[in-house]
C-alpha cells in the first residue's frame, strides 16, 4: 500500500511541530532574513536568535573562519536584546503561521529569570529553547553549560518562571553529555537540544596571528555531524524527554540520521548559510524516505535505529 | 528587499588576462532586481569543501536576463570557479545588500582599485540615465597595464573620460590612484564613488573628508552567508558602539558611517 502522505507531526512536550524540522539559533535571524527564498509556514518552528536581557554589540572582526567542511564563528551573542526583540521582530513571525521558539542567554541565573518571565506572558512565542552552551563569551554561557550542577539551577530558574515548553541546549564541549542531558532533565526541562558548536581554532601561519580576534570559535558545518550523532544517540539513551538534534544537518539524510538515533526533531543550522533553502528540502526529503521505508509516520523513525 | 536563490546557466567566460576572469550568466530574476553596489553569493562546490559561498558584486546586467561578474583567481573558491564553463549552471543567491545611492545632477568622481572596479561600470552605466558623461570622472587603479586596459574599456565604451594609475608605471600615473584625485582639488564639491582594497577606500575617505566631498565606499570582508544572518561580517562603527554588518548594511557606506583602523 503507497501512502501518500505520511504523518509528519512530532511533539516536543507540549510544542506540537508539524513536522520535525526547526531552523537553529543564529543561523537564521529572526526569520524574515529568509522570508524571500523560503515558505516559513512550511517549517516546524523557527529557532530565533538568542536574545538577552540587554542588547549586546557583538565580539570584534573577524568573527569567522571557514575551515574544511565547517565554519568557525565567534560572533559574541550579538542581539537586538528582549524589548526590541519582542516589539520589532516578534511582530513580522506573528503573521507566518509557525511556531516560534525564543533562544534565551545570560551571564547571571537572574538574567535567565528575567527572560523566562518576560517571555513567559507572550503569546507568540511558543517555547523557550535555553542556550548554556555559547562557547564565544566570557561570563556565564558555556559555563553554565558545563557544569552539571549549575545547567539544573538555570533549568530550575527558568522551569520555575516559564509555563511554556523548554528546550535546554546543551554544549558538547563536555566529557560525558549524559550527565548534563539528566542533570536538566530533572530540574523540569521539557526537551533537550543538541549540539552547540564546539569549540576550535584556526591559524594564519603568514601572519602568525588566530584567524579570529576572539583567538577561538564554535565549529560547525558538516565537519560536526558525526560527533552530534553520537552525542544525541548517548542522550537519548540516558533521558526520557525528547531529543532535538543538531550538528552538521545539510540533508533530509542527515536529519534522518538523526532521527534513527533518537532525536524527536532536528534542527538545521549553518547549511541555512549555504543553501537557503535547505529546510525546505530536509521537509521534502524526510517525506520521500518514509515513503521508501514504507513509514506511515516519522514516530515510527524516531529511535528505530538497530544496534 | 528580495533575493532570490538560482541554478543560473553560465553564458560565458571570458579570460581578460592570466587571471581576470569575467562571468556572464543567466539569471533573470536577478538582472531584473538588481542594483548598482549590490552583490550575489556564489555555491563554488557542489561538496562540503570549501563549504561558504563566496560573494561577488555585480560588475553588469542588461536588467532583462543576464548579470555579469568580475573576478580575479585569488584562493581556493576562485580557482574552482575558473573552472567551470559555458552552459554549466550555478547555485546563486541575490541580489543581496545595500548598492550606490546615485545623486542625480551631482557632478561625480568614480574611483576604482583592480578588482573593486568590477562593480563601477554597473554603476556607470546606470548613472548615465541621470548624468551628463562630462559630469562623471573616472579614477581607476591597477597592479599593471595588462589587468588594467580591458577594465578601463568598459567605461571608455560608454563614452566616459578615464584617468589611469598602475603600480608599476605600465599606464598612465606610476602610483596610487588616489594620486588621481589631486588635479581636481579646486572642483567644486563631487560625490565620490569608491570600490577597492582596504588601504585604498580608507585613503579615499580621508580625501573625501579633507575636500568636504561626500564619499560613498564599497567594503569588502569576510562573510559566511550574505543573508545578515550569521552576523560575521561586522564592521565597527564610527558614532555609537557596536557594528555595522557589510551583507545588509552595506556593502556600500557612507564614509562617514564607519570607523577607518
């Protein structure tokens, strides 16, 4: 029997998606970057640009890299911050039909209060994915993402602040990801996302100088994809909460990989960059293979991958 | 402003010298849209190596069907792309940023260093609409003679007046460019148009200021995506903290927006 249509919805907690695939933060603006190569309405959410309590300029230039197969950024969280987030850009994502999921970050577990709150009495914005894992800036982020014990305070914190649905991303900048991915599981994360850039380093051998100011960077692009598989194939099978995949994401392929081993969703980040188009392909394409596999829907994909 | 993403066909190469290649090709919605300034993002590899795009301004369009770019075989992203060939199609994105505000019955100065020149003849050529040609100087620099000549033809076709500088003396004025603008000092005030290497638009600014001339400036840098999402290709800002962002804020500034290092 050929299905036509093969169900394509998936559930992130309460953050129901009509089909697995998001855009990920800072890969994608704040969505209208896209709006003329890409049908918003067709995607699963769009993943917006973290945002913090108060605007932020940015790391000084050069910000990134490329290096092979992969990028190096160390663009510094820079964001319009949450007022003008929520009174100029929230209102374009108001009129395309999708979920919008907000990143949030901050140097303190108060900031993260602060925007769990103010983003909580919100309407449009859908959930709040929780980035602990920047390796760019100095002060909290990746600290926070490191750290067993502090990841829980600030899933805490924001559990405690937010009725929405969280996603708390993690970093893979860590020795084992299973403890983090529990640690904020139970302090009431809804979902983990995973993986943030890792952290790496490019060189000019002529002038003998980093290629990037801030000296280090997140590596991401294709040259990540197989670390995040194995990583988000180990969390899933330490948590209970759905898994949303990222790293390294160009094609449905991937994204089915990630799904195989175990990501509820996944999230495409710099092949936004490269093709802009991408999600929209990465849609089509999980569609095709459920089809081929004779799936009546990606729920049977998720986790089945066979060890 | 829209972009759009394309599999354009390339009409033509043409080599203008070792390493001066010109590209004609076939992309209509962006010959339609484009500007003068603006520029495309260019899919190289079919891989994931080398994995940016790379960008390129626009040095042409007949504003129906084809656009032109200009380019020298500098690094990896350029060597693949002289590779290619008549009828091979490319995955290209555009028109992207903020071009050239042209100021109409303005008297003019273009001013162009070797590969920077590539977008002023667009500019020139749409300037024509709204300008007398003896109100539009033209200042354009080189490493040589050899690189220098057919970039000068373009303009010189349009029937435009152009002043030459090469590196090393091979045509006209044996030195900077910006050397050029010396003689027309005592003009009245020109809006000056510049495209080039970093030393060069900085010079340029810092003349503009010194004659009281307003000075618009095309900046190049880094960027991994064009589409003012990554946010990678910061530039600080002159007032004000923070930075500007050369994808969508430029590539052209005023002068005067930017901090000059």
């Amino acid at each position: 029997m050929a299905l036509v249509k093969p169900d394509l919805q998936v559930d992130i907690g309460n953050l129901h998606l009509q089909n697995p695939v998001m855009t990920a933060s800072g890969t994608f603006g704040y969505g209208e970057e896209f709006a003329s190569i890409v049908d918003l309405s067709r995607l699963g959410a769009i993943v917006v640009k973290g945002i913090s309590v108060v605007p932020r300029v940015g790391n000084s230039p050069p910000r990134v890299a490329e290096t092979a197969c992969g990028m190096l950024n160390a663009i510094g969280l820079e964001n319009v911050g949450v007022e003008r987030f929520v009174s100029e850009k929230l209102p374009y994502l108001r009129n395309v039909n999708v979920p919008v999921v907000v990143n949030i970050l901050g140097d303190t577990t108060e900031e993260y209060q602060d925007l769990a709150s103010q983003l909580n009495d919100i309407p449009e914005v859908a959930a709040i994915e929780v980035n602990i894992s920047c390796p760019n800036v100095k002060k909290g982020g990746v600290a926070f993402g490191t750290d067993p014990e502090m990841a829980q305070t600030v899933t805490r914190t924001v559990r405690e602040n937010c009725s929405k649905p969280i996603i708390v991303k993690l970093s893979p900048n860590v020795t084992d990801i299973t403890v983090i991915a529990k640690a904020v599981e139970d302090a009431g994360a809804d979902a983990v996302s995973l993986i943030n850039t890792i952290l790496g380093m490019a060189i000019n051998t002529g002038r003998r100088r980093p290629v990037l100011a801030n000296v280090v960077g997140g590596l991401s692009g294709p040259a990540i994809k197989p670390i995040a598989l194995r990583m988000v194939w180990q969390a899933a099978n330490a948590v209970n909460i759905p898994i949303v995949g990222i790293g390294g994401i160009c094609s449905a392929q991937d994204a089915v990989e990630f799904l195989l081993a175990g990501a509820s969703a996944i999230q495409v980040g710099t092949a936004n960059f490269i093709n802009p188009r991408v999600t929209e392909e990465v849609i089509d394409g999980i569609r095709e293979y459920l089809i081929g596999q004779k799936m009546e829907s990606v729920q049977e994909c998720i986790g089945a991958l066979k060890v | 402003m829209e972009s759009f993403q394309e599999k354009s066909e390339i009409i033509k190469v043409e080599q203008l010298t070792d390493d001066v290649i010109r590209l004609t090709l076939h992309s209509q919605a962006i010959a339609k849209a484009t500007l003068p300034g603006q520029f495309v993002m260019i899919k190289v590899s079919g891989g994931h190596d080398p994995l940016l795009r790379r960008p390129f301004s626009l040095h042409r369009t007949d504003g129906k069907e084809t656009v032109q770019i200009l380019y020298k075989v500098l690094g990896r992203g350029t060597k693949i792309l002289s590779e290619f060939c008549a009828g091979q199609k490319l995955d290209i994105v555009g028109p992207l940023g903020h071009g050239f505000t042209i100021k109409k019955d303005k008297p003019t100065c273009l001013v162009g260093g070797g590969m920077g020149i590539a977008p002023l003849l667009f500019l020139a050529d749409t300037m024509l609409n709204s300008l007398e040609p003896q109100n539009i100087i033209v200042l354009l620099g080189a490493q040589t003679k050899a690189e220098l000549e057919p970039l000068a033809g373009g303009f010189e076709k349009l029937g435009l007046v152009v002043e030459t500088a090469t590196d090393d003396g091979s045509l006209g004025h044996h030195g900077f460019v910006i050397d050029l603008m010396d003689k027309f000092e005592t003009d009245p005030s020109r809006e000056m148009y510049a495209c080039g290497p970093y030393p060069m638009m900085r010079a340029v600014a810092r003349k503009s200021e010194i004659l009281g001339w307003n000075c618009q400036v095309s900046l190049e840098t880094m960027m991994a995506c064009g589409l003012a999402a990554c946010l990678g290709c910061a530039y600080p800002r002159k007032y004000g903290s923070g930075y500007v962002h050369v994808c969508k804020d430029g590539p052209v500034f005023d002068s005067e927006e930017v901090l000059w290092l």
